[in-house]
C-alpha cells in the first residue's frame, strides 16, 4: 500500500522508468517524464512545433539517453521545413 502512495507522489512520480524499444532493437530505460516528453515531440503535427518541443527537451534532459533519437527526429524535422519553404517558392 505504501508503494502505490509512494508511486502517485510528485517524488515517486521522478524516479518511474520506461522501458522503450528503438527499432534497431536497442531497450533504453529512461525516466517516465523523458518517454512522455519524446511521445510528445512525436505526436506534435507541426513542424515548428516539433522543433520547439525539441529545443525544450534538450534543455530539459541534456544527458537522455534519448537525445540522439530526438536529435536525428530534429534533422527530419529541419528537412522537411526546408523542403516545405522550397515548395512554397515554386
């Protein structure tokens, strides 16, 4: 009972693990806030949103273990602007 008292608390709330899975197969263990922060980047339809979403969990979690993916995600993202701002001159 103590542990699901202890698990709702903003203290236990810090220290809950996800477990995610990159497609290459790797299983990363990261805390719950960075897993949420990432889906959350992920499911952003805008672009620049995206890239705002992005810049915050860079300053948010600098040492992630998810920051490589987020930074390959950002590269996507800066692509894909370009080639949007490309074919908006056409």
């Amino acid at each position: 009972m103590l542990y699901a008292i202890w698990q709702i608390t903003p203290s236990g709330k810090a220290h809950m693990q996800a477990l995610l899975t990159t497609s290459s197969g790797l299983e990363l263990q990261v805390a719950a806030s960075e897993a949420l922060a990432f889906q959350d980047i992920q499911n952003e339809p805008e672009v620049q949103g995206r890239l705002r979403l992005i810049t915050e969990f860079e300053k948010k979690f600098p040492k992630s273990a998810l920051l490589s993916y987020v930074y390959m995600f950002m590269r996507q993202q800066q692509k894909l602007t370009r080639r949007l701002a490309i074919l908006k001159q056409r």
